[in-house]
C-alpha cells in the first residue's frame, strides 16, 4: 500500500493528513501531557517509521527510537483566541506542504503541542496515511488520556512494550500477497472493470488540482429507511450505501455498470492487539457496481462482494492495482463507525477535534456513522477544477433517493 501512496501521490499532501485535538483541564499539566505521548510513541512502533526506497526502487521501513520523532512545543498563551486560531490553522497548512517522506531518517510523524492559555491546549499530529488510520487514532486517543490522568494523579506508570501488532501486519500482508488464489480473485475484477465513472475528462495535473470538502447530513427518516433496508436484507450499511452511490454514478452515466475503490479494514484476528494498534490497517480495492435487477438484488450482489473481498485478503497488491489508480477519475468511498471512542478520564475534557485528509482521488465519499446519536454523515471530498459544487450536489441527490427505494422491501 506505500507504494502506491509513493507513487500515485504529488509532492504537494497527497496521502498527509493532520488531527488537532483540544484539551481542557483544570489542572493543566503540558509536562504530563507530553510524557504521556511519549509513551504512546513507545507503545506505536508505527508513529516512529521512517520509509526508504532501496537500490531497487522498493520501498521498506525502519522504526526508529522515540526521540527520532519531532515533538514541539509553543506558547500561545498571550495572543487572542482568534489570532491563536489563525496560527494553528497556518501551521496545519504549512506542515501539509512538507514532503513528509523527503527525510529518510525522520519518522512519518510530527507533533506539536500548543498552550492556549489557563486549562487549555491543543495538540496538532501531522500524519502520513502509511502511518495511521481513523480506527487508530481513536485509540491512541484513548490510552493518551488515561495515561495522562493516570500520571497526573501521580500514578507510577511502567513503560510500556512496543506493540508487535505492525510486524505481524507486514508479515500477513507479505503472505496474503504470495497467494495466487487472491491475486487470480484480484485479477479477474481488474479485467471486468468498467472505466472510471469520469474517465473521458481529461486529467488535471497535481499542481493545479484544488480539492473542497463538506459534509452532508444524511435526512433521520432516510437514514432510518436505509438501516431497515439492510436489516431486513441481512445485508451491511457498508454495502447498502456503496450500492446507492454506485447506482447514482452508473445512472448519471447512463451505463449498467460502474466502479469505485473501496476502503478495507485490514485489521484481523491474526494479530494481537488488533483494536489497539496504531498503523496502516487499510488498503483500496476496486469494486463494480451493477444497475441491472432490482435494488435489494443490487443489495445483496454488493454485500457478497465485499464479503468476497474479506475472503480474498482486501489487501493491495502493487502490480495489479497500481496503474488503475493512476488512470481515469476513480471514485473512493470509505465507510467509518469508531465505536472504539471511549469518554474522557474526569477532568479531562476534548473540547474539539479536527482531522484533515487529502487524497488524489478527484472525488472521495465517506461514510461516517456517529454511535451514540445513530446519524449518518457523508463527508465528500472533490477535485473543484474537474467536478463543480452542483455537479456533486445533484450526485448526492441521487444516493439519498437510492437509499429511500422502496423497491427493496421484501
């Protein structure tokens, strides 16, 4: 999966993304906070690699001790809150613009912790998506807060062992790859798949693509008749949604079928500490949408597809996958239900968290489901030089009527 992250991204972000959390504490304590990242950074063997290419042009990694990975602090404190806010917001950017994998011996990884006054900071971690993903992040957030309220309370916490859960991936994924039952399942899609839902417009160089994002609050009575739908078909959300928007992506083209690249959740029961481990626990595999037959046989061929998928080790396999990506206008979708978030130790509070992700595909829909209110939010992320605001309303448009076909029911 690095490689393709390599070699699809420009020098520009691609495949960088930034999280800013902001903490509230009474008893602010930054010295605590920052030993209690250390030892996160001790515990993720991931958030300390750095990624070489050997004479070969492979790329490889090496995980390097703690204090490889750039931890900085700033005082705030004596400006307005606005203006903290303006300097945040310019750093974020600005370490979105750094080739985060130009220093071979800096870890993929770089923190800064922000003092915003009284009771108050921020923490901004920039992030290579080799490194880290949504799931993960949900957990490093967890153990960071209970250490860190642990520590404050003067508990004598032991260091704690790197977890062996990213070696074990690299040796799964390097068996899953080897296996010519899934590179022949892999192959075969690859050959029946139909062109990128925008393959005849003409390709917008790196440089000069200038991504939008929003969020589209799915309607409670929408996402109430989708949820219904995919219980009474035994079917997931997951599928349910990717069969609406590929059905609105083959309907606007006029065509029976379609295709999108599918975020997979590369986390197995093979690997210990599965739930806990920071790393790069997904990939992207090609899927074909049908318009053929009704919307619950739709339904149900899309649920079988991401089963087959499950089955066949969702995991990337360079020299199949690897031009498809760079072809065309491919679709992402990614579906995402942290249920692992867990509240806050008492007195510990995070006021607000941001994540920032930018990708190369010239559009992204993500799914996310909110555990504890049951909402549904698409967050779209598109190429403004290729695909108008409009353009993509009227897209949606078209997955929300999806959702809401009543020809389903049994």
């Amino acid at each position: 999966m690095l490689e393709a992250h390599a070699h699809h991204r420009p020098v520009d972000a691609v495949y960088l993304g930034y999280t800013v959390w902001e903490f509230e504490d009474e008893r602010l304590e930054l010295a605590i906070l920052r030993e209690a990242l250390l030892r996160q950074l001790s515990r993720h063997g991931a958030l300390r690699t750095t990624f070489t290419r050997d004479t070969d042009g492979r790329w490889y990694q090496r995980v390097r001790p703690v204090a490889a990975v750039e931890l900085a602090e700033l005082d705030l404190s004596d400006r307005p809150r606005s203006a903290q806010d303006a300097d945040l917001d310019e750093r974020a950017q600005r370490e979105l613009a750094r080739d985060i994998l130009a220093d071979v011996d800096a870890p993929a990884c770089r923190i800064l912790l922000v003092r915003r006054g009284p009771g108050a900071c921020a923490l901004l971690m920039t992030t290579h998506h080799a490194v880290d993903d949504g799931w993960g992040l949900t957990a490093f957030e967890n153990a960071l807060l209970q250490d860190y309220a642990a520590l404050r309370r003067g508990v004598a916490l032991p260091v704690p062992p790197p977890l062996p859960t990213g070696r074990q991936l690299v040796a799964l994924e390097a068996e899953r790859l080897r296996d010519e039952r899934a590179r022949a399942y892999w192959a075969d899609i690859l050959q029946r798949l139909p062109p990128p839902p925008y393959a005849t417009r003409a390709p917008v160089p790196p440089s000069r693509s200038r991504f939008e994002g929003f969020s589209l609050t799915v309607p409670p009575a929408t996402q109430a008749r989708a949820a219904q739908r995919a219980q009474d078909a035994g079917s997931s959300l997951k599928a349910l949604y990717l069969s609406a928007l590929l059905h609105a992506l083959a309907e606007e083209a006029r065509t029976d079928t379609s295709s999108a690249w599918v975020v997979m959740n590369g986390r197995s029961e093979r690997l210990d500490a599965a739930l806990d481990a920071v790393g790069l626990f997904w990939s992207l595999v090609p899927v074909i949408g049908s318009n053929v037959g009704t919307p619950r046989t739709r339904l149900k061929a899309m649920d079988e597809q991401l089963r087959q998928a499950e089955l066949h080790g969702a995991w990337f396999f360079p020299d199949l996958f690897g031009d498809c990506l760079g072809a065309g206008f491919p679709v992402c979708f990614n579906f995402t239900h942290f249920w692992n978030e867990q509240p806050s130790p008492e007195g510990v509070r995070v006021a607000a968290r941001h994540m920032h992700n930018v990708w190369h595909f010239p559009l992204t829909v993500t799914l996310s489901l909110n555990s504890t209110s049951g909402t549904a939010t698409l967050h779209v992320m598109h190429d403004a030089t290729s695909l108008s605001r409009p353009h993509i309303d009227a897209l949606l448009e078209r997955v929300l009527q999806a959702l809401a076909d009543r020809e389903s029911s049994p």
